[in-house]
C-alpha cells in the first residue's frame, strides 16, 4: 500500500512513521509513505498557498491551484483508490473505515490548515472527509498520522502473531479486556486466579466476560451496535 501526504508541514509527519510497528511495515515493503511539500508544487511565488477568504472573515484558506497541481501531479503517476481530505467536518474516524482503508492500494490525504481548503477541491477531487474526533487541530498532519498508523498495522503481514489486531479493542466491536504480566503477586495485588489456571477454554471465557464487562461501563453505546 502506498500513502501520498499532501502538507505544508512535512517535517511533522517524520517521526511517526520513523519507528517501531510503522517503522517495520516499510522495511518490509508492505507500506510506503511519501510526504509531499505542497509549496514545493505551488505557482505562486514565495512558496503561497494561502490567501484570504472571499466574502471576508478572519482566516486564511488553502487555495485550489497548489492543490490540485499537487493532486493531478500523483495522479499521473497511478490510479488512487481515495483522495481524503483531513477535516474536522468530516466523517468520523473508526475501526471499521481503518479496516475499508487497509485494503486499498493507492491513497493520497490532504492535510488542512487555517480555515481550510477551497471548497471546490473538496467538490471536484477529495473522494473522503475524514476528521479523528470532535475537537479542533492546528492542522491535518497529526490526524493524517493518526489515520496512517491505523491504517498501516492492518496491512496483512505487518504484525505478528504477538502484536496481532485480532484481539484489539473495537476489532470485536467490543473494548478489550483486562491484561497482566509478572509478577503475579504484585505488592499483594493479585493477579485474577483464571488467568493462571492454564484452562485455554477458562481463560477465552473470562476474557470474553471481562470485555462485555468494560464495554458496558465505559461504551454502552457499542453494545447496541
Ligand atoms: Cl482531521 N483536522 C483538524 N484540523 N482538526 C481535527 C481533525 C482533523 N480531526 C479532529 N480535529
């Protein structure tokens, strides 16, 4: 899978795919992400992307012609399977549309910033809107990583047996359960005895009590869907 970032802050999106799971996706050429400077691309001189919103108000706005440089200029490279926008507005981000994301090819995101783009590149080439929560960012980039990372450890192949999303939270759509390690007697805080009766079947039914438990307290709202 190959992800194109559309920013006018590269230099944000490097260390999040610089290390661990992220890291190791790319060294085994099950991922591949490009940061693209959108002020490399602009015709404007001295690098503007930005100018002031029609009809007046505070705020600068993403104008269309960078972008769509940009945008056309991947496009002519290959077919992209998505071209989403990072957004407050937009549809909220879930397991499920991680899960849709993980299986496409080819995904270009444009990340945000001052008031937003020009409304007619989200008309005519954004193909999603996607924002990470109902809260305001300064900008796209740190949703566009969270998106990515999301997205990236779903690619099959990427994780292994002991890092595996079957058992995430909300891959179940239920919140997962409880986990512990050594010691089993912490400062005389026990671990649960069914999680060391070595029974495999004990073990699932707890585990699934226990998810059933936590969904219901903190995301009842799950339970229903
Ligand atoms: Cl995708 N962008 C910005 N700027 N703020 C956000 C967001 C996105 N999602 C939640 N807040």
């Amino acid at each position: 899978m190959r992800i194109d970032i559309i920013t006018v802050l590269p230099e944000l999106l490097v260390s999040p795919f610089s290390h661990s799971i992220m890291k190791r996706a790319q060294e085994k050429g099950l991922l591949e992400v490009y940061t693209h400077n959108l002020r490399d691309t602009t015709p404007y001189k001295q690098g503007q992307v930005d100018d002031y919103q029609f009809g007046g108000g505070a705020g600068m706005v993403m104008m269309p012609e960078p972008l769509a440089i940009a945008i056309e200029l991947l496009q002519k490279e290959r077919n992209y399977d998505e071209v989403i926008f990072m957004t407050p507005d937009g549809a909220m981000f879930d397991q499920k549309t991680a899960n849709n994301l993980s299986m496409k090819t080819n995904i270009i995101i444009i990340c945000g910033h001052y008031k937003g783009i020009d409304e007619r590149i989200r008309q005519h080439f954004v193909t999603r809107e996607i924002s990470i929560g109902d809260y305001v960012l300064s900008g796209g980039e740190l949703a566009a990583a969270v998106v990515v990372d999301a997205i990236g450890r779903l690619i099959p192949g990427v994780l292994n047996d002991e890092t595996s999303a079957l058992f995430d939270s909300f891959q179940d759509g239920l919140l997962a359960p409880p986990v512990y390690t050594r010691p089993a007697n912490f400062r005389g805080w026990e671990v649960p005895e069914q999680l060391l009766c070595g029974d495999p079947k004990k073990i699932d039914n707890w585990r699934h009590e226990q998810s059933l438990k936590r969904t219901a307290e903190r995301r009842p709202g799950l339970l229903e869907e």
